[in-house]
C-alpha cells in the first residue's frame, strides 16, 4: 500500500509537469534564477484504490461532510489564495499562502484519508506516516531527473498552537538552484492539516523567521476551532 501510494504521488507530480498547472495543480520546477516552485504535489495525500461505486460514493460524501473547513487567516507578508477541492474527498483540500519577498510559496492541505474520526491515539500512530511519504517519494523524483539530489536536514516536532507538529526538512537539488523545503502535520477536529513551505536555501534566517509566523498564524485559527461561515 505505501509502495503505491509513493507511486501515485510522484504520477501526479509528473502529470502536473506535463500538462502545466494553474496555482493548485502546480508545476514543480522552479523558473530560472532559483526560485521557489509553486505548491509542491508531493505534500498532496495520495489518493486509494478504486472501490465499488455505491461504497464509493457513499465513502466521498461522508469524508467531505467531515472535513471542516477553516477560515484561513490572513497573515502578514503572505498573499492568500483560494481554496482547491481536490477530486478524491478524502483528500481534502489545498489553500496557498505566497511571500513575494523573501519568495517563499507555502500550501496548507485538509483532509482525513476518509477516516470518520482521528483520535489522539490515531494521531500519534499517523502522523509519522504522513510525514515519511513526503520523504519516500523524493528518491523517485530524483530517478526521474526532476531534482537532482536531496538530502533531510532534520526533524522533530514544532508548536502548531496548543498543538503539535511533526516537521521534517530537507535541502533539494535543481537545475536551477537549491531549495529548501519543510514538512509539517499535525491532527485537528477529525482532520490532518499538512503545510508545505518551500524557498530558496540561502534565504536562512530570513525565510525560516517568516514562516514561523505562518505557523503561528495557522496555530491560532486552530485554536480558535474559526471555520468558514
């Protein structure tokens, strides 16, 4: 099952190359000099095997009616963007945030995996898998020549409001320059929210202050448990 759904991440970042993507289906190679590519579609959850089409449709209805949908704040230095429904409900949805200065592009994904309740015990069991296929598809994506290297620079976890976030982050090679990116989920309200930030690797300090206060932001609209009127 992870075999495929490492698969199915790296189809879907090779289709977005292919076909070219609005600001939510987005390409992953960034433009010349490095720059930060638009949400990444590794962060994306994978989507499951087909099932019988009664089961199915009664399945997709209950994952979208769970997943809540949060009134996303605004954030200094970010532009917000709009929410992307992707097809599979239980792969929730995507919102984008976008620093133009420093260049950082940041997208949030909800979803629950069609699971009707994610405990805290669920919670603890999941996560590490949720953040270990953003890293299991990266090799795949060097194979294919779309990066051309990466490496984990390191992890743990991180305050998400009163919450917690497992974060990983990594140093990715590209033709046009180095990247770094960073992982991280947490479980909210029957829900994982995953946020993936990417930015130029030199940018250090300056890059990593800013999205600290992304996260915080993020942080206190979940606890606020604000959803979208």
């Amino acid at each position: 099952m992870k075999s495929r759904a490492v698969l199915l991440t790296v189809v879907a970042i090779a289709a977005s190359l292919c076909l070219g993507c609005s600001r939510t289906q987005p390409v992953a190679n960034p433009p010349s000099p490095p720059a930060v590519p638009q949400a990444d579609p590794i962060a994306q959850p994978t989507a499951e095997p087909p099932q019988d089409d009664s089961a199915q449709d009664l399945q997709q209805l209950l994952a979208r009616a769970l997943i809540p949908t949060f009134d996303f704040p605004d954030v200094d230095g970010f532009e917000r963007g709009e929410i992307h429904n992707f097809e599979d409900p239980k792969q929730g949805y995507s919102f984008p945030y976008d620093s133009r200065t420093p260049k950082i592009t940041a997208t949030v994904y909800v979803y629950n995996r069609g699971l009707s309740e994610i405990t805290d015990e669920i919670a603890k069991s999941k996560l590490k898998d949720e953040v270990d296929e953003v890293e299991q598809a990266l090799p795949e994506m060097v194979r294919r020549g779309y990066y051309t290297s990466y490496t984990r620079l390191g992890d743990g976890e991180r305050d998400f409001g009163s919450k917690k976030a497992l974060w990983r982050s990594f140093e990715i090679g590209h033709t046009d320059g180095t990247l770094a990116s960073d992982v991280y989920v947490t479980a909210t309200r029957n829900c994982f929210i995953k946020v993936r930030c990417t930015y130029a690797a030199d940018c250090g300090e300056v890059c990593e202050n800013k999205i600290t206060s992304l996260i915080a932001r993020l942080g206190e609209m979940v606890d606020a448990k604000k959803v979208a009127e």
